[in-house]
C-alpha cells in the first residue's frame, strides 16, 4: 500500500510529489495529461524567472525535481476513489491501487466560446490574441484594445479588473442579449465599457488581431478574454463524498483536508487564487499535513 496517490501532476500534485517524495514517503503521480499550466505560453508573473517561462517548461522542470527523488509520473486517469476503513482504493484505467491517503490536485478546465476552433484558439492562444486569466497577463494588454465574452456578474468583474489596464475594453454577449442587472450596467458605464450583443460567431485571426462577427458587426481586438466560467475537476472527490460548493470547488481546511479523513486537495480544484503560485503553496501545506498524520499513525523512522 502506498503512503500517498496523487491524482494530477499540474503545479499542485508535482509540488505534492516533490514534498512528498523528500519525506522518504512512497508515492504514486498519476496523470491525464491535460494540465492548464501546459496552456501558458509563457508566464511573466512567477517569481523567480525575470525573462518569463513556458508553462510547459515550468511543469518538465518540477517533473524533473519530483523525479531526482524517485517520483513517477504515471499516465493514468482516475476514475473513482473509494474509501475503505482508514484507507482509499483509487480505480485507474489501467488497475486498482491502494493508498492510505489521496491528494486530489486535478484543477479545471475553462470553458471557451461556441464555435472557435481549435485551428483559431490555439494560434490565437499561443500568439497572446486568445487569454483566460487577467491576473496573470493583464499587464501584457496594458493600452491594448481588449474584447472579453461574458455577460452578467462574472463578466461584469473581469472587464472591470481589466479596465486597470486599459481603457479601451469591450464586454461581449456570447449568445444574445446581456444579462446586466442595473447596478452592473451602471458600473460598466461608470468605468467606460462599451456594450456589444451576440451571438459571437466567424472567429478568425486578422493580421495581429483576433476577430469575430457579433450583433454590432464584426470586431477585432488585440487581445479577447473569454469570461465563461469554468468546469471544476472535482467529481471524483464529490463522488467518494467529500463537500463542494454551489460551483463545484472543493472545500478544505486551513491544513488541505477535505471533508472526508485522509483526503486532501490542492491548486485551481479548491476555491482560491486560481494561480501556480497559490496550488504550489496548498500543495505545500497539504504534503507536509499528509506527512504528519501518517507518523501520528505509525512514526516514520529510518
Ligand atoms: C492560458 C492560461 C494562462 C495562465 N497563465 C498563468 C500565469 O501566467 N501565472 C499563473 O500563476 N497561472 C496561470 N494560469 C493558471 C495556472 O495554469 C493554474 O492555476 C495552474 O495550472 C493550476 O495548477 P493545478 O495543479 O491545480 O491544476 P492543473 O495544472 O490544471 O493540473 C491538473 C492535472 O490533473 C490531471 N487530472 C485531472 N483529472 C484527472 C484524473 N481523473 N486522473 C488523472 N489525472 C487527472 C490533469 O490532466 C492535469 O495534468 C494560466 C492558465 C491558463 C489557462
């Protein structure tokens, strides 16, 4: 039986595994694949790289961290947790494997607007046309001409943070109509934001641009951010019983353990920052809290 299952090796479950692995614990990391740090062409808000770094890069770099001290990414979905007694058996598609302890670092997955292709997103993506975080990267757009999809509260939010960065920002109807209750309409006007229906349609790359066709005509920006939500990877938490809320994010405690005993959760799965920096730092703390029940349960000694 292994000490510790990681499911993820995105920032959160590679830190878990460094952490982990330091502890002489024996782990298993396994992996799907589709991390959103492998999304980042390159980021310039991670501490400790002036010139910026690829997400795909920062994610081969804690790999080989994880792996100088035995770790072994496994390509494996998970599908399902079960409990037993103080114990988990975590169900793979490729076998069934015992733990004493799970760490869920599966993350999410944004949602991106109907109708833009692959062919167009992940151009678009990769050349800083097509962004999904304005923390992250809003200071790239600084006196850019900005398009954000969204409507409602969630779209309303993400137009104004960015609204610190430019002053040209367009919020954009993905489907018809906007959904703006008086006080949101009243603080997109107070800030300056332009207003366009949809439905958005005819995404394509225009020169240094990406362009779409919407109720108001066709538009191009600089830089679009989809506002659209995300789906939260944290079904198979929710499944073995642990509690959610109304969005789906799992809840912890200040130490990363979820409802369920012996089941913990770090990075972009909890509710929190949504940001590399965060998942490493509640991988962290989850690692060293998984760590110290195992001793409480029998010491660890060499
Ligand atoms: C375009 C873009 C740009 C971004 N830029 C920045 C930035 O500049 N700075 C910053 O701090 N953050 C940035 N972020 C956010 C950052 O990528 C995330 O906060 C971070 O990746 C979260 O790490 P995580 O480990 O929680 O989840 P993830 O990195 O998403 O990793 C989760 C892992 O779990 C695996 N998994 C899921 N389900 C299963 C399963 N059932 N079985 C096995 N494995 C499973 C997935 O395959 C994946 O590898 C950006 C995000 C995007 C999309």
């Amino acid at each position: 039986m292994d000490d510790c299952i990681i499911i993820g090796a995105g920032p959160a479950g590679l830190t878990a595994a460094i952490y982990l692995a330091r502890f002489h614990l024996s782990i298993r990391l396994f992996d799907s694949g589709s991390s959103r740090a492998a999304m980042i062409p390159c980021t310039h808000n991670h501490a400790g790289y002036p010139e910026g770094i690829a997400g795909k890069e920062l994610l081969r770099l804690m790999l080989a961290q994880a792996e100088r001290y035995g770790a072994v990414r496994e390509p494996v979905k998970v599908i399902a947790i079960e409990r037993d007694g103080d114990d988990f058996v975590v169900r793979t598609d490729h076998g069934t494997y015992p733990a004493r302890t799970v760490l869920l670092a599966t993350g999410v997955v944004n949602h991106r607007p109907a109708g833009l292709l692959p062919e167009v997103h992940d151009p678009a993506l990769e050349r800083g046309l097509l962004r999904y975080c304005p923390i992250c990267d809003g200071y790239e757009v600084t006196d850019r001409r900005v398009g954000v999809i969204g409507t409602g509260d969630h779209g309303m939010r993400e137009a104004l943070f960015l609204r610190g960065y430019t002053r040209d920002v367009t919020l954009i109807a993905p489907e018809a109509g906007h959904e703006l209750d008086d006080s949101c309409a009243r603080a997109l006007d107070e800030a300056g934001i332009a207003r366009v229906d949809g439905p958005c349609g005819g995404w394509a790359i225009e020169g240094a641009q990406l362009a779409l066709d919407t109720a108001g005509g066709r538009m191009a920006f600089d830089s679009i951010y989809p506002a659209l939500g995300s789906r939260i990877r944290s079904h198979l938490a929710v499944a073995a019983g642990a509690r959610a809320n109304d969005e789906g994010c799992l809840e912890v405690d200040d130490h990363q353990r979820t409802s369920i005993p012996g089941l913990f959760a770090a990075g972009d799965v909890v509710k929190g920052l949504d940001q590399i920096s965060h998942a490493m730092g509640e991988a962290g703390v989850a690692a060293t809290t998984i760590r110290n029940l195992l001793d409480q349960r029998r010491p660890i000694r060499r």
